[in-house]
C-alpha cells in the first residue's frame, strides 16, 4: 500500500509595499504634488525626472517600526542626546532628488537640529542614521539618493535579513559588521526581535532587548 503524502505548504511571498512609477516628471510639480496631497499613508521618491509613489502593507510597517523601537531603547540606555526626524520629507532643489525615509535621526551634530521647525537642505546636516525598508525592489534608487544626501549610515531590512551599510568617500554605501553609531552592535544582535511571525508581543520583545542590552553594558 501506497501512502500519499500532501506536498509541504509554501509559505505566500511577503508583500511589503507597492509601487508606481511616473515618468518625466519635472522638479516644481513634484514639490507641489507633495504640498497637494499633504499627510498621507505614502513614500514619494524622486530623481532624475522619475517620481516613485509606494504604497507600504503591514510586513513594511512592523519592520519600520520594531527597529524604531528597539534604536530608541539604544538611544534611552545610553543616554545619547538625539534628533528624530521620523519619515519628513527631504528635498534638494540643487540634486533635484526628495525623499522620506522610513525613520531617522541626528546623533552626531544633533544640537545643530535640536530646535529646527524648517530644515533647509544642504545647508543644515541630514540625518546621521536612517532606516529603509526594502521588501520589494524600489523603482528609484532610494539608497542612491540617501548617499546623495549624505545620510552617513542605513539600516537596512529586506524581509529576511537587516544589514547595517555605511557611506563611504566614493558616493556609495558599504556593509559592515557593526554599526557605526553604536559600535558594539551587530545585525544579528536584532535579528531575534524581527522575527514578523513570532508570536511574542512586541513589548515583549523590546524588554528582552532592553535587558540584553543592559547585560552587554555590565
């Protein structure tokens, strides 16, 4: 007798974002578009007369936002004066490039930003450290515009794994294995606290790396 066995079942694609892509677009309707639409649940990517309009799903927020949460408790434990600039909107008439980041902040030359309510861009610093969420392949280079803006280290998740990529003297971003704004730090050190199907609540998970990050300290 011949038993079947059911073939295993695959796990569905993660689907992160979605993304739309205009062409010949100039730099005046792209700062009036984002004036227009205002607050709204998008990322608007420009650059090279190419607008990026990206629509992100829950797997893009909860990566987004558990790194948020697990660099505050880092900013917290170690007592690091800081900036947050969330995903603001940062235009360069000059580069003709706009982007929003998922988070970032100033670390480095925060008392510099500390009372900012409008940022004129290159004249005062960009961001020391950012996060990009990158699910799904961006239509425009996100990274390509963050190193052109200077943004000096990027976090990176694609869904399965974080890397931490630092911008060096030739315009492009290089991995390292630690982080430069927190040098003891690993990507595999967060790793167990992204895990988007682990059933353990997010507090949970931000006291356990609260805690690990205190035995690391002692």
């Amino acid at each position: 007798m011949t038993t079947v066995l059911d073939p295993p079942v695959k796990a569905p694609p993660l689907v992160g974002e979605e993304r739309f892509l205009i062409s010949d677009v100039s730099w005046d309707f792209y700062v009036a578009f984002c004036e227009e639409i205002g607050e709204r649940p998008l990322r608007l990517t420009f650059s090279d007369r190419m607008l990026e309009i990206m629509i992100t799903k829950a797997p893009h927020e909860f990566y987004k936002t558990m790194l948020a949460k697990l660099i505050e408790i880092l900013i917290l434990e170690l007592d690091l004066p800081v900036r947050s600039g969330g995903s603001m909107t940062f235009q360069r008439k000059d580069l003709e490039k706009g982007f929003e980041p998922d988070e970032c902040w100033w670390i480095e030359r925060e008392a510099e930003v500390r009372t900012k309510r409008e940022f004129d861009f290159p004249r005062d610093p960009p961001p020391v450290l950012a996060i990009e969420i990158e699910i799904s392949r961006s239509l425009v280079s996100r990274v390509g515009i963050l190193a052109a803006m200077g943004v000096r280290e990027l976090w990176r998740h694609n869904g399965r794994r974080l890397r931490f990529s630092v911008l060096q003297d030739d315009g492009t971003y290089r991995d390292r294995e630690t982080s430069l704004a927190f040098p003891f730090l690993r990507p595999a050190d967060l790793e167990p606290y992204l895990q988007i199907d682990d059933e353990t609540d997010e507090t949970s998970r931000v006291r356990r790396f609260r805690n690990w990050l205190r035995e690391q300290r002692l």
